[in-house]
C-alpha cells in the first residue's frame, strides 16, 4: 500500500458498515482518502462500525446494492476515483435459508455497482471483493488457483462464483479499453479479526461463548480453512487497486489473497487455540452438528499475488489469533475501540513496510 496514493484520492466502498468494511474504511482513513459509503445499516449489537466510528469522516450513504437506481445515484453523487465492491451476503447457512436474497445481493447487486460505474467513466478502478468459496471445490490438498473453474455447492459458494463471472464479464465486454476503467477481483480466505459478530461463524460464536462463559460447540470441527486476518486481504484489495490505477488493464484480473500454506487449518485447532489465549472459562465442545453440507478442504494458491503484485501476507496465524482475541478482551473491559482498532491498522502498517 502507498499512502501518497491515497491521499485526497475519492473512494467509494460498499458494505462499509460490515466487518471487513468497517476496517477498510479505517484503514483509507489513516492514509488520508475521502471516503464515501453505501451499505445496509448495521444489523447487529454492537457493530464494529458503531464502535470504532469510521462515520467520523465518512459521507454514509445509507441503502441496500439490490435497489440499481439508488446504487446509480450514489455512485453519480460520490463520483469516485476508486470503488471497492464489499457488499455482499456473506454467511453459508443463511444463503441455505434464503437463497434469493443472497444471489439478489451478490450477483445482482454486483450487476448494479458495476453498470453504476460504466456510466462514470472518470472512476479508474473497481475491486470486486469475492471469496475463496468462489471456485469449484474438488476437496484438493492443494489451493485453487485463479484459473480453476469457478462454481460452488451452496448458495452463497455458488452466488460468489456467479459474482466472479459478473466481473469477467463486465470488464471483457465494457471495461477493456486500455485507458479506461480497471475491474478486478480479489478472493480472499477465511478472514478473522476484532469486531466480526456475525452469527453461524467461527470467531464470533466462539468469542461470545468465551465472554458468556458457555462453551462453544463445533458444527464441522475437521473442515481446513485458509484463515487470516483482516487486514491482510484489505491490504491486497487496496494494492490492487493502485496496480490498476497507475499500471492499467494487465491487472485487472482475479487474486488470491491467502495465508501462508501452514496456515491453513482445522476449526478444531484455531477454535481451541482461541481457548488458550482468552485463558480461564474458555471451553471448546467437538460434538458436531453438520446438518448442511461445507466444503471439508479449502486451500488458496497466493503465488501470482506475491509475485506479480509484491503482495505477501504478515501475520502468522497465532500472530492473527493473537490480535483477535486482544480485540475482544479491550471490548470486554470497556476499551475505547475505536483506538484498539486504529492501533492494530498501525501494527499491521508498520510490519508491512520492514
């Protein structure tokens, strides 16, 4: 990342008020970017947005990215030099539960952001932020690459696969001219990290179980997930989208953005690693109940992102898991977060440029 390309630079992001969103926006805040957002309102208490109040210096666009009329507006309004595309339905058993919303949200709603920004050609690059689930699980000990096929067995899975299409197909049919606007895709892996209270996921479940003192129960204990913090995937979405900006068409592609290969590991193990650093009254239960079908091994191939884009991941593991169970230990003992949040961003900054 470079912060003098950010400076003054105007930046839409969709799905600002989420987990990952709510980050981002941090993260362009410290580096100096005029940031627009379009999202739902939170729909959880508390919200990292809420608690680490990016709305500071946000112009906080509040709507839903299947309406296209008010995603044109906004994107018309903001006039963004650079979009990043996180909005999305992002949670497995929900998209079992309703999957029309999901696809409507991630395959539309992407259609929308997209045909949004073909009306403005003044915005340089669009980050189309997808998922590792995007690609046809084969159950291989080895990670996909960007050239695998894509698909997905459940909704969500299937919709993000139908997301990357989208952007193929957008940017091949209205965004290949060479001075024109850049689409690219980032899939990232299992992300974790402070503020994440999403229900039906790892990290969250088990940090509420842990402040609650009740243990928490494993629905796949054996299932291998390429996890990694929140800050890594942000980091590769933004140097995107600079490679594009400055660079031009040869970037505007798909990447990967994953941990190291050792990193890849079973629930199981971070559930229970999690354990051991939030200390007395953490209990991890192994009892299974897989009543709807995951994918059991999920690997990310980051080789074309190291050497083509100079991106490489920072933390180890124990090194996220670390930070993440800091994160919510300061909001359990009333910490401002906000500036937890802020300090983490200039850790992160500071191991990134050694």
């Amino acid at each position: 990342m470079t912060p003098s390309f950010w400076q003054g630079r105007r930046v839409l992001v969709t799905g600002h008020t989420g987990f990952k969103g709510a980050w981002l926006c941090l993260m362009l805040e410290r580096m100096g970017a005029r940031v627009a957002g379009l999202a739902l309102e939170p729909d959880q208490e508390p919200s990292l947005f809420a608690l680490a109040r990016p709305d500071l210096v946000l112009g906080h666009h509040a709507g839903d990215i299947r309406d296209a009329a008010l995603v044109a507006r906004t994107v018309a309004a903001v006039k963004p030099d650079i979009v990043l595309h996180l909005a999305a339905q992002s949670l497995v058993r929900l998209s079992y539960a309703d999957p029309l919303a999901t696809y409507a949200t991630n395959v539309m709603g992407t259609a929308h952001v997209l045909e949004a920004v073909r009306a403005l050609p003044s915005v340089q690059a669009v980050v189309v932020v997808s998922s590792d689930k995007c690609y046809e699980n084969r159950e291989w000990i080895w990670g996909y690459r960007e050239a695998d096929p894509m698909g997905g067995h459940d909704p969500y899975s299937s919709s993000k696969g139908c997301t990357e299409i989208v952007a193929s197909s957008w940017r091949r049919s209205y965004f290949h001219d060479p001075a024109g606007t850049k689409i690219g895709s980032g899939r990232a892996g299992n992300v974790i990290g402070g503020g994440d209270w999403a229900r039906d996921r790892l990290v969250p479940d088990t940090m509420r179980a842990f402040a609650a003192g009740r243990p928490v129960t494993l629905r796949n204990p054996n299932a291998v997930r390429p996890w990694q913090h929140v800050l890594e995937p942000l980091s590769g979405y933004l140097l995107l989208a600079e490679r594009m900006a400055a660079e031009g068409q040869a970037f505007a592609t798909g990447w990967n953005f994953g941990p190291a290969d050792e990193d890849a590991q079973r629930v199981v193990t971070v559930a229970r690693r999690l354990g051991e650093l939030w200390g007395e009254g953490a209990r991890v239960d192994v009892a299974t109940d897989a009543d709807l079908h995951e994918a059991q091994s999920l690997r990310l191939d980051c080789t074309k992102a190291k050497l083509e884009l100079g991106w490489r991941p920072i933390l180890s593991l124990d090194e996220a898991l670390a930070w993440t169970s800091q994160w919510y230990r300061s909001h359990r003992d009333g910490a401002d977060m906000r500036a937890v949040t802020l300090d983490q961003i200039a850790r992160f900054n500071e191991r990134v440029s050694r």
